[in-house]
C-alpha cells in the first residue's frame, strides 16, 4: 500500500525521562560488571540521583515545550 505522501509527517517528542533512565541502567549496568562499583549503597545512591536529574531534565523539557 502506497504512503500518502501530501501528508505531513508528524515528529514523535522526545521521551526525556525514558531516555536519560534508560542510559543510567546501561551505564550502571556496565559498572557494576566491570567491577568499578562494588559497593551497593554508592550503586543506590547514583540511581536515586541519576533518576531525580532525569526527572528535572524531564520536568524543564515539558515546562520549554509549554504542555
């Protein structure tokens, strides 16, 4: 089936909260298998604060975007 192509093409808005959460999984993900972090409570710590920075990040983009 054709596309129609006269129609405008909508962009999706970036999901800051998902995508800045997601990096912070990856990359804890990755310390913590390397061994670069071996003590749990640093390992709760950067995730508490690396989601409260995604959320603020979040929280600005919707505030700029004006919804």
């Amino acid at each position: 089936m054709p596309r129609d192509v006269e129609r405008a093409r909508r962009l999706h808005r970036t999901d800051w909260m998902a995508l800045l959460s997601g990096v912070l999984f990856i990359v804890l993900g990755i310390l913590v298998v390397t061994r670069a972090i071996t003590d749990w409570l640093v390992l709760g710590g950067v995730t508490v604060l690396g989601l409260a920075f995604a959320g603020l990040v979040a929280i600005i983009a919707r505030a700029v975007r004006g919804k």
